[in-house]
C-alpha cells in the first residue's frame, strides 16, 4: 500500500506563463518517453520479475514515476494557467486548448496522444530491464533538450534539472536489477 503526501517530489513555483514552454514539456508527461509510460510500464513488468529485489526496485521506481508526472502536470499548468487567448494561440496550442482548454492531457510535444504501446512489456525479465535501462537514458535525454530549451527561466530548468538527476540514479537502479536477475537465472542453469 502507498502513503500519498500531499506535496510534490520537488518544489515547484513558476510565476511567468510561458505557454509556448508548456507545449514541449507536456511531452515528458504523456509522450512516448514520458513519465506515464515509465509509471505503468515499471509497475506492470514488476509481475514478472523472477526475485523480489527486481519487483521492489520495478514497484519502487514505478511509483517515483507516477510522483515525477506529477511534477510534470505541475510544471504545465503552471505555465498555462493564466495565459491569455491570445498567448495560445501563438503557441500553437490553439487545437490543444479546443480540446482540453489548460486541463494537462497526456499527449507529446507534437501532439500524439498517450498511447499504451509506449509500455513495451515483453513477459521476459531481462529484455524488459534492458528497455527500462534504455527508457530511463531516453528521458534523461528528452530532460537535457527540455532543460536547453528553458534555459533562461530558472523556475522550470530548477525542478527539470532535478528529474534530469532522477532518470540518472533510476538507471543505476536498473543494472542492479538486471545484474541481479541475470545472477538468479544463471544459478538456474547450473546443473
């Protein structure tokens, strides 16, 4: 069972809308190396896992994941809500706000909706840990570029920096998961 308190991760306090802002960091909320995806593809594979050290770390990581889209949702409403009309629309999120208004929907920077086939669960313990070690370094890519374009707004890099460091130590989570599960199934074929 979780313990839900309810202040996020990481601070965050943005006080400039930047809507334009707003369109490419949605994508680390719903897009296809988003925090979604990471969240339910991590504590789905957990099942599978053949020793509980891998399904806590999966089950761990899983959750963390869910508190970062959180961070994520922040960080986009933040940007958008009290952003006039007219700044809407010249973000380009005329479409979007039709749709949504500034509600926070899941979806990439370019506009594909979430979709569970980011999940990329296999039913194998180890090509799963070898995708969530390249999803974790997927995201900590997308953090950098995000992390570029914010660069003169302090309130967004801050907490981008922080989930940039996250995806870091959440893949050093998986080698051990994986060295761990690679141990376990070796011992397995030792006659």
């Amino acid at each position: 069972m979780w313990t839900y308190n309810k202040i996020l991760q990481y601070p965050i306090n943005i006080k400039c809308t930047d809507p334009k802002l707003a369109k490419v960091i949605i994508s680390q909320y719903g897009g296809p190396d988003g925090e979604m995806g990471a969240a339910l593809r991590y504590l789905s594979q957990r099942f599978g896992m053949p020793d509980q050290k891998a399904k806590a770390i999966l089950n761990d990581i899983g959750t963390e994941e869910l508190a970062h889209l959180e961070m994520v949702g922040t960080i986009v409403h933040q940007l958008t809500k009290n952003a006039s009309i007219e700044e809407i629309e010249k973000a380009g999120l005329s479409a979007y706000y039709t749709d949504h208004g500034v509600d926070v929907y899941p979806q990439s920077a370019a506009g594909n909706a979430f979709n569970a086939t980011a999940l990329a669960c296999k039913g194998d313990a180890i090509a799963n840990l070898q995708e969530d070690l390249a999803a974790e370094q997927k995201a900590r890519a997308t953090y950098e570029k995000l992390i570029d374009l914010c660069r003169d707004n302090p309130d967004v890099l801050d907490p981008l920096r922080y989930l940039r460091a996250r995806e870091v130590v959440h893949f050093q989570r998986f080698g051990e998961a994986l060295r761990g599960v690679q141990e376990k199934l070796a011992e397995k074929t030792i006659f």
